[in-house]
C-alpha cells in the first residue's frame, strides 16, 4: 500500500485467454517442464519459511478492490463476493465451481499487531491470528503481492465462469485470522482453496514451492478428506506453474519437487475443502525478488496457478 516500487502494472482487465483450450496442450507440456527441472532441483539445505504461511485462513469477503495497494483498482465484478454468480459467471467451462483465493496477511496487520498476535486454535495447538509476512530488501511487502495475483487470478478464473471469492480484500484492519480464512473456503464449499504467498527465506534460496496439507485429526481439524485431492490439485499447479513461469521448483525445500507436506498451517489444518498454499518465490533473494515486484511475471504466476486450478476441477 505505501509501496511504490519497480513496475506496477495493473492487471489489465479482460485479457480474455483460452484458458482451457491452451490446457489440453500444456498438461503435458507442463508435466515435461516438470520433469526438467526436477532434473535441475538441487537443495542446498535451508529452509526459510514464510512465517506468514504460519498464518493461514480467515474469512472476510473480499470485495472491489481496493486502491491503494497496487494500482490494482481494477474491475469490481459483479457478484462474487456474496458468493452469488455474477454475469461473467454465468457461462463458461467453471460455471457453478466456486473457487476461494486466499491472499496471504493483510497490509495493514502490521498496524494491529496485538490483534494478529492473538492465539488461535488450529486443532493440533495455538497460533497466532495471522503475521505481517515479509518483504522484499526494497520493501516490496508480501501483502501486495498477495492481493495483486488474487485480483489477477480471480479476473482469468471469472473468465472461465467460476465464482470466485477472496478472504480479504485489504477491506478490512487486519488478518482475517487463520482460522477464520479457512472457515471462509469451508462455508463457501469452495472447489478449491489456494492460499497465495511469498516466502522470506535466505539469499541464494529460490524458487516456488506449493504446500499440501498433511494428515491432520486433532481437536476441531481433520485434514483426512482432503489430502488426497489437495494433493492432486497441488501437483497441477505447481506443473502449470512450471511451464507458465519458467520458475523452477524451490532449491530449499521439498527436495526439487516444488511440494512441500505440513501440519502447522491452520489454514490447511481447518480446511474441509480441498486446499493448498503457494509460496511463489523468495522474497529476500534478488532474483526471485526482481520476479516478484514485476507485473508482467506476477500475471504469469497468477495464470499458472490457476490454470492448475483449472485442470483440477475439470478433472
Ligand atoms: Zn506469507
């Protein structure tokens, strides 16, 4: 929001691709690409972990966009944010899928910082409400990055008649808290649920990484039920991610395999939908960081993942 780095280009509205036409013929190109640079994952150990994907879920329909953060004023559809099908909704290959995009933190949660520091339960423990996430060495925050490839996201997956919904907008003070981001997928009944991130690991540490939730039953979480659709689902968009970006798959986690299983997320511990995070690079490497801050690889980061979203719910 107070950011005004390197290239902010607004999403550009309509932008109408064929999202589902390209895929028959990236599903296997996108797999090729995988196989590449599995050949390429190296790890050199490390591990940096957003401590935003600590926080997780939370509810708060997000609605028109909100200035401020970048440029991003784009387009206020009609309809999504209640859930109800707008008229970009009616048609189209997702007609009737409904899809949660989950920004990670909030921009202003750094101004509420007793409020996101608040525990709450995640079925295996306590855990903060939410964190600020990171930024990049500029201080490109992770927030507006978040909420740039939600808004880019939600305008190609509109386009393919899914009704789309965000957790949070940078409508409202703070968070919403983990627990509340995931509530806001499960009342949704959303299809799927991606949680979009950006990591704050080392200088040398590149690349994305996706996580699936791992299995989960304690206290008010059961993650049961959706590991092995979220697993697939993640498995899509890291492939489709691959091919759309050219990133290679994290050299820090995961082992080259861009996939990463956890049990301390609260936003996937208390998912009932199926559900993955993506942490689409490191923030504090200035390669990955010059990716990042860029429109144009923004809008290929939110075209991969959903295209992966895509893919998942045509099955
Ligand atoms: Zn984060």
């Amino acid at each position: 929001m107070s950011y005004a780095g390197p290239e902010f280009d607004p999403p550009r509205r309509p932008r109408r691709r064929p999202l589902t036409v390209a895929l028959a013929a990236l599903v296997p190109g996108a797999l090729l690409g995988w196989v590449a640079y599995e050949a390429f994952g190296g790890s050199d150990g490390g591990g940096g972990t957003d401590r935003a994907a600590a926080a997780t879920p939370s509810p708060a329909v997000s609605s028109p966009a909100t200035s401020g953060t970048s440029g991003d004023d784009e387009k206020p559809s009609p309809g999504p944010t209640d859930g109800t099908p707008s008229a970009s909704a009616a048609s189209g290959p997702l007609k009737g899928k409904v899809v949660v995009i989950d920004p990670g933190h909030n921009p202003a949660n750094f101004q509420h910082t007793a409020e996101i520091n608040r525990k709450v339960d995640i079925g295996t423990g306590m855990k903060e409400c939410d964190t600020t996430g990171t930024t990049t060495n500029s201080g490109y925050p992770e927030a507006d990055f978040t909420l740039d490839v939600a808004h880019r996201m939600r305008t190609l997956l509109e386009e393919q008649g899914a009704t789309v919904r965000l957790t949070q907008d940078g409508d409202r003070p703070y968070g919403p808290c983990i627990d509340e981001r995931a509530r806001i997928g499960n009342e949704a009944r959303a299809d799927a649920v991606v949680s979009v991130h950006a990591d704050g690991s080392g200088t040398g540490n590149r690349g994305f990484h996706v996580i699936l939730p791992g299995a989960v039953n304690s206290g008010s979480a059961d993650t049961r039920p959706i590991v092995a659709p979220s697993k697939d689902l993640g498995e899509r968009i890291a492939g489709h991610f691959v091919k759309v970006t050219g990133s290679a798959p994290s050299n820090y986690v995961g082992d080259g395999t861009g996939l990463v299983t956890r049990k301390d997320l609260g936003g996937l511990n208390l998912s009932t939908v199926p559900k993955v995070f993506i942490e689409c690079g490191n923030m504090r490497d200035s390669k990955d960081a010059a990716q990042l801050t860029s429109g144009a690889w923004r809008q290929k980061a939110a075209q991969g993942i959903s295209e992966g979203i895509v893919s998942f719910l045509r099955g």
